[in-house]
C-alpha cells in the first residue's frame, strides 16, 4: 500500500491507475479504524480495481466544545489495518494541505434543508465541516464510487444530496452498519465508554428496535419518540434526539406509512455522544 500526504502524490498515482483503464473506489475516514471501516474498505473493492482511503481529522467539522483535540489518533495501526483490508493507497493529508488559508477562512459547502435538523442542530455547523471537506476530497481522489457508512445516516444524505445537487461525476455506495454481539453499532467513540457506560451502550440498539415494532404496531409517532426518551434517560442517557423520520428525505412521516422508514438516536453517555439507526419498512 503506497501512502502520500501530498495532493500532487495522490494526484499523479490516481491518473496513473486511470490511464491503465482502472476504476477508484474511495473512502473518507478520521482513522482510528476499525471493523466498521475495514467493512467499507471491502465493499469499495467489490466496485472497482484500486482503493484510496483518507484518513484526516477534519477540525472544520467539530463544534467548540467537541472532541477534536482528543479525537483518537493511531496512524501506524490504521495503516496496518489497511494494507489488511487491500486498500492502494492511503492518504494522510495535512491541516496546511486540506485548508491552505486555514480552516477558519476557508471557501465552505453548507447543504440547506437537511442539515438543519437531528444532527444538524445538536452540533450546529457540523455539517457544513463535513460537506465542505468530502467536497474537497472528492476534487483531490476524483473517484468514481466513493463509499459511506449507514452509521452516520444523515451524513449519508447530506453527501447524497450534495453529489447530486453539484452533478459530481461519483456514485456513492452505502454500506452496512457494523454491530458488536449485543447491538452496539461500531464506532471509534465507543472506546472513550467507561466499562460501565458500555453495559448501558447497547439500550440504543434495543430502543431503536423498540420504536420500529411501536410503528409497526400503529402507535402513534409522538407517543413512540417520548416513550423512547423516557426510556434512554431511565438507562442513564441524556438524550439528544429519538425521532422517526422517512428515510429518503428526514421528512416525519404520517401516521400509517409503511415503507422506507428509518429510527435515529443520538444521547450522550457521561461525555461520549453516541449515535445510531434503524432502517425498516413497516
Ligand atoms: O464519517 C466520517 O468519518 C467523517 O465525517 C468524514 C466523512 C470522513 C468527513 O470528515
């Protein structure tokens, strides 16, 4: 596996692989990686002969008070992992080379709409850091597939919605959420939980089950999202959202729809802030 931190690097290898007539598959990541990324890395090579995966903590994206200082950082074993899961090239660019005027006064992306909302408003911002960085990825990579993780469900239609809002020549590939045994979905924040937090970890799992049979049974939305609060905060959550939205748009659905629905939660457990989803047809 070939590493560069420069874009002219990566630029010359891409147009290289190009010219050989091969398809790029790319994966933006933070690093820290784990299974749940290494599960990306895989579905990438299924769609085309050469993989690039980044790995930037990207400040844009963290609000103030956040964990961007404490972000885990471990380049040598994201590095290992990778060359494990058949990824090409990895990519590590620097703060200087992703903003050259620096973060604070860089040219942003910001998807109207949907970004106002669920995540949107509990980290306000946080979604114009991220479009703002995958678009510059995607102009540095040029891929033709690039793959994102259903964990970050709203993510995934923010980046949907900017591909085809800005005719951006990538087809965009979601991939599976990765769960531990007990439901925990993957995440490199499940490792700041204390033993005690991780017990409790997996409610968020059983609540989101629990709000698709409430659906599915006819209860009304309201009652479904209180009952879910009510229950996170019994376990020892402090509850950002549990909502109910269609999963095309976020939109809430009407009482009665069956099909493409998705359950959202996110609640903070001491200082690590969790999130997680359920896509179901009722
Ligand atoms: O999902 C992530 O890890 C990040 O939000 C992303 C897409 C790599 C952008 O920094």
């Amino acid at each position: 596996m070939q590493q560069f931190d420069k874009i002219e690097a990566l630029r010359e290898q891409v147009a290289a692989w190009r010219a050989a007539g091969e398809r790029i598959a790319f994966v933006p990541t933070m690093g820290n990686l784990h299974a749940g990324h290494f599960a990306l890395v895989e579905l990438a090579r299924r769609h085309a002969q050469r993989v690039v995966t980044s790995v930037f903590v990207n400040p844009t994206q963290f609000g103030p008070n956040e964990d961007f200082s404490r972000y885990p950082r471990t380049p040598e074993a994201d590095a290992r992992g990778l060359v494990v899961a058949g990824c090409d090239l990895l990519f590590l660019p620097t703060v200087e080379q992703m903003y050259p005027f620096g973060a604070g006064h860089c040219v942003q992306v910001r998807v109207p709409g949907l970004t106002a909302e669920l995540d949107g408003a509990a980290r306000p911002g946080h979604f114009d850091g991220v479009a703002t960085v995958v678009l510059r990825l995607f102009n540095m990579v040029e891929p033709d597939v690039a793959v994102f993780g259903r964990k970050d469900f709203q993510q995934l239609r923010v980046i949907q919605y900017m591909v085809r809002e800005l005719s951006l020549p990538i087809t965009i590939l979601p991939a599976a959420i990765q769960r531990e045994a007990d439901g925990l979905a993957l995440s490199s924040r499940n490792q700041y939980l204390s033993a005690e937090e991780r017990a409790i970890a997996p409610q968020i799992h059983r609540t989101l089950l629990a709000m698709r049979s409430a659906w599915q049974q006819g209860q009304p939305l309201s009652a479904i999202e209180q009952d879910a609060v009510a229950h996170l905060d019994e376990a020892g959550f402090d509850v950002d959202y549990a909502q109910l939205r269609r999963s095309q748009d976020l939109a809430t659905p009407q009482q009665g729809e069956r099909d493409g629905l998705v359950a959202l939660i996110a609640a903070r457990l001491g200082r690590t802030r969790l999130i997680d989803n359920l896509e179901f047809d009722a």
